[in-house]
C-alpha cells in the first residue's frame, strides 16, 4: 500500500481494529481513525478521535487537519436490531457527510465505501452491481449508503466493499459465538447439510482492501466483495475448529432444528433471546457463495491466510481473552 496518510473511519470496530494495528506496523504511513467508540487496543488511542461521522462540521475540520491521501470507510451500525431506516443513520447520513468533506478538502483519492453482502438476500446472486434484493432494514441503509456514493460520483477513485462474512480477533457476534460453541463442545452439525458460504479471515479481507487502494483507479466505480475463496463448507469448518477442543461434533436431524427455531420465534415474540430462531435457521442453511472477482486475479489467486491458519490465531486469540 504506497499511501503515506491514510483515514480510516470506524477504526474501533472488528474490522478496524485489526486494519488500524495492520497499518501501524509501518512507520512511513500516518494514520488517524475516527471512532465514537473507545479503541479495543489500547496503542491505538494514539491514532484515534472520538467522532460521529453524522457531525459533518467536526468530520470536516478533522479533514482539512489530517489531509488524507487514503480513505477506507468502516464505520456503520451493524447489528439487525434497528427497526426503522433512522436506527441507521450511521450509514447513510454518515456516508453523505464524509462525501461532503472529502468534497470541502479537495481529496484526490482513493476511497474505500463500506457497504455489506446484506444489500441481497442470502441466497440471492445479483446480476449486477446494481441489483438489489436486501432482506432486513440494515441491508436497506447499506442499499441506501451505495446509492448515495455512486450519485455523488466522486472525481476521485472509489470502490465500494462488500465484506462477507468476516471473522478473526476482535470479532463479536454472531461469529465469535460460532467458534466459542464449538470450542465448548456445544456445537450441533446439522444431519445431511452441506451450506456452503462465502466467510472471509480479517487478515485477508485487510489485504484485499490494500489490493483495492492500490487498484483503485482501475476498479472505480465497482463492489467489490471481501472474503476468502473457494466458498465454506460449513460443516468442514466447525470439524476444524473443533479439533483444538478435541472433539467429534454430532450430527443431529434437522427436524430437531425446525423445532428449536419455532421455539425460539416465540421466545424472541416475548422480547427475549434464544440461540436459534426460524429466520437464523434459514440463514444457516441456504448456500451463500459470493462472485470475488476481480480479487482472485489481482492477488494471484493466493490469500496471505489459510482458513487453518485463521482458526488457530482466533482460536489462540479467544483463549487470551478468557
């Protein structure tokens, strides 16, 4: 990456956690992170300003004071919770005032927009960048944010990301719960199922976000999905994980399933959790695999990790936390 000031929003994040102590690893690149968030790493306060994007003036002067060369765009609610298109203010009105003050300091670019594989439906193969199917109201404000950046249509070279689903340190639900009940020996394969999903190793998607910097004014104007290729056979996956326990996963019939996910659509009715529901039943069983191109070509069709070597730095990562 030959950027020497680089802007990263959402730096306290998963995702930004590990790309803000990726990127300090260099001493020819600046970098600040701008987060309302506290930092998770402790060095990296000397990066970081506490900040609302959604605060155009204050995103602006922080601007004008870094003057950045890179941008990667992370910051964004997440989660599923929200019920309504306000709940997800970060990712739309945020993205408009981040365009507005990379407008006001002239930048030249590149930028990275953060979006979400969420702007379709799992399952669903979109025929173009412009094909939108989302399932939830996160998926519609990450729809939103994407159209807002292709109608600003900036000078500057810019691509838009659609991390999969990522996972490593510094992760949260609801992957880190995935390894943490199997590494508790609670986890259960489905009898017969063989889902296959796009995931991707943070450190990887970190080095496809470097591949797309440095690409930038080639890929302008794309989305671009993050995560590892060939696709997760889910299964495969826990039995790996589970080998540092050890232990043999069962197999149980998918009927037992359907029916804890009906028990739990009841329980979530009467506002409280349960660890499987209808919905997330659905999600787990419908193959989910992801168009990576142009990455693959870009990166010689080598990632720097290994799923294998993902699982032990998390699985070592997850021990060091308890």
């Amino acid at each position: 990456m030959s950027f020497n000031r680089i802007l990263v929003t959402g730096g306290s994040g998963f995702i930004g956690t590990n790309l803000i102590e990726e990127l300090r690893k260099s001493s020819n690149v600046a970098v600040a992170s701008v987060d309302l968030a506290d930092p998770k790493i402790s060095s990296h306060r000397s990066v970081w300003q506490a900040g609302d994007i959604r605060d155009g003036a204050a995103l602006t002067s922080l601007l004008k004071a870094f003057r950045p060369d890179a941008v990667i765009h992370l910051a964004a609610r997440t989660d599923l919770d929200g019920k309504t298109m306000p709940d997800y203010s970060a990712n739309t009105d945020g993205v408009s005032r981040l365009l507005e003050g990379l407008d006001a300091i002239g930048f030249g670019g590149p930028a990275i927009f953060t979006s979400s594989m969420y702007v379709c439906r799992p399952g669903y193969r979109p025929t173009s960048d412009l094909d939108f199917q989302p399932h939830t109201v996160y998926g519609e404000s990450k729809v939103i944010g994407e159209q807002i950046v292709r109608a600003a249509n900036p000078s500057y070279p810019w691509v838009i990301a659609r991390p999969t689903s990522i996972w490593g340190p510094w992760f949260g639900v609801p992957y880190a719960d995935f390894f943490k009940v199997v590494l508790s020996k609670r986890y259960l394969h489905i009898a017969g199922d063989s889902t296959q999903k796009t995931y991707g190793y943070v450190g990887n998607a970190i080095a496809q976000m470097s591949t797309i910097l440095d690409h930038a004014e080639a890929l302008k104007g794309r989305a671009i999905y993050l995560g590892d290729w060939p696709g997760y056979v889910i299964r495969e996956w826990a039995d790996e994980i589970a080998e540092f326990v050890p232990y043999r996963v069962p197999r149980v019939p998918k009927l037992v399933f359907q029916g804890l996910g009906l028990v739990g659509d009841v329980v979530q009715k009467a506002g409280l959790r349960f660890p499987m529901t209808s919905f997330r039943l659905n999600n787990m069983t419908t193959n989910n695999v992801h168009d990576m191109s142009p990455l693959p070509e870009l990166m010689g069709n080598v990632l720097p990790y290994s799923r294998q070597q993902g699982n032990k730095l998390t699985v070592e990562w997850i021990r060091s936390q308890a």
